[in-house]
C-alpha cells in the first residue's frame, strides 16, 4: 500500500519543524546554563574583590583555644604577621611553625574561616613539665625542664608548673627527649630502691654527677651505659650504712669494683648545732 504524495510531504515538513523546535529549546537552555555560570563568576570575582578577606589581628580575628600556660596575647602577637593580609593568602602551616616557636608550645594547629566573618582559630598544645632548672643550689629555678627536653623560661611563662624535681647546669644546657627519658629512669630506680623521692641531680660537672635522695647524698661519676648497673648497687649498701647514717656524707657509686663511704667523725646534726651555735656566739 502506497502513501499519497501529499501526505508524505505533509509527514516530512511535521517532521522538520519538530526538529527545528527541539534545537531552539536546546539552544536556549545552553543559553540559559551559560548566563548562570556568568552570574556565578561574576558573584564569586565580586566576592574576592569587595568582601573584606583580611584579618585586622582582632579579638575575634585570631581565636585561641587549648592555652593553660602560654596567654593569649603571647599566641596571637607570634601570628601577628597575619594583619592586613587576605583569608585565602595565608599558609597555616607557616603560622603554625609560628607558634610553636614559643618554648611552651609543643604543637599547634591553625584553621581558617571565612563565614559568618573572616577569622583564624589556633589549637594549642602545650608542653609536660618534668623538672625544675637552676644553675645552682643559691638561685631559685629559673626554668622548666620539658618532656620532649625543652627549656622554658619561667620569666616568660610565669604560671607555669614548676615540679619538685631540680637539675643543677650550666647557662648552656642542653637536653634532648632520650636524655630526660634516660633521667627519668635513673631517677626512678634510684626512688624505687631508697622509697624517697629524689630533690636534686647537679649536672655542674659532668665527671662528678651528684644526686640528693632523701637523707642520702650520692655521687653518680659520670653519666655512662654503666651508671643503671652502678645505680642497681645501692640496694646491697643501704642495710650496711643504716647504722651510721647519721654520719654517713655521701655514698659513692662512681666506680665499677668498690662503693666508698664518706663518714663523718660527728653526726650531721651535731655538726650543725654546732656551727650554728658558733656562728651565734661570734663576735661582730
């Protein structure tokens, strides 16, 4: 069965103006698409242009959070750099080297935001005090001896925990995290053997550490991979020494093949009377 010729043409002339309306309904939702992306370029240019991006080193510019030893002032004046110098410009990991600068502060981790108003929030994590530092048995602690062996000066950081534990040096000291994980022991065994805990190790001289436990004066030598076998002696002296403790002056532990006693011909306390008493007598 053929199809008239008229009613072809009819079908093909339907069949292009279809088409023909399916490109403009196209072309006009690519134009649409388009104009959308144009507007959000053009809000997105605007908003790195005209909104105000940069941090004027306010109180609610630079937020602190964690801090227990290190104020607040001191966190946000080593980032105050950051003044002046838009949101999407800064480099928290260079501002977190910042602040981590300040010997109390172990780490630190910035974030940025920018709604609902451009700011920076600074996590603090400060360091463990482990023991006090001074450069001699007259002054008073001058630092704190850190966990990871930092140095922090109480002058700077005045509410600072200052433990009971004191190491004696020189201005120079230099202490690493194996070190004071190694004087932790040391220190430990030597409480865990006398049941006192340890006031002072004097690290003045190197060759001639000297260490107070309790009643107990203790000359350690030098700080060598002997000083734990060394330091496991004490055990077998402590019975020896009860009886004349009381003139006992220090314990040597210094060499490998003998332990000497330094005893005194007087007991401590009547020495000590007794220079207190001259000096009371003296005359001026």
């Amino acid at each position: 069965m053929t199809v008239p010729a008229e009613t072809r043409k009819e079908w093909i002339r339907s069949r292009r103006q279809r088409k023909k309306v399916a490109r403009r309904a196209r072309f006009r939702r690519q134009m649409v698409r388009y104009m959308v992306l144009c507007g959000l370029l053009v809000l997105g240019w605007s908003g790195f242009t005209k909104l105000p991006w940069s941090l004027r080193n306010g109180p609610e510019d630079i937020v602190v959070h964690g801090n227990q030893v290190a104020t607040v002032e001191q966190v946000r004046n080593s980032i105050s750099n950051v003044g002046g110098i838009p949101l999407y410009r800064l480099n928290p990991r260079q501002l977190e080297k910042q602040v981590v600068a300040l010997k109390v502060v172990k780490h630190a981790f910035v974030r940025r935001y920018a709604l609902p108003h451009p700011r920076i929030v600074v996590e603090v994590l400060e360091e463990f005090p482990w023991a006090s530092f001074s450069q001699s048995p007259d002054s008073p602690p001058e630092s704190v001896i850190a966990q990871s062996g930092r140095i922090i000066p109480i002058k700077d950081f005045p509410t600072i925990t200052q433990p009971p534990l004191v190491f004696y040096g020189k201005p120079n000291l230099k202490l690493a995290h194996s070190n004071v994980v190694q004087w932790a022991n040391w220190v430990a065994f030597i409480s865990e053997q006398t049941g006192e805990p340890v006031q002072f190790v004097d690290l003045r001289q190197t060759n001639d550490i000297r260490v107070q436990n309790g009643d107990l004066y203790l000359k350690l030598g030098t700080a060598d991979n002997t000083l734990t076998r060394r330091l496991g002696r004490l055990t077998s002296v402590l019975a020896a020494v009860q009886p004349m403790k009381s003139r006992l002056e220090y314990i040597d532990l210094s060499l490998d093949n003998n332990i000497p006693l330094k005893i005194a011909k007087k007991d401590k306390d009547t020495k000590d009377r007794n220079s207190a008493t001259a000096a009371i007598t003296r005359p001026i």
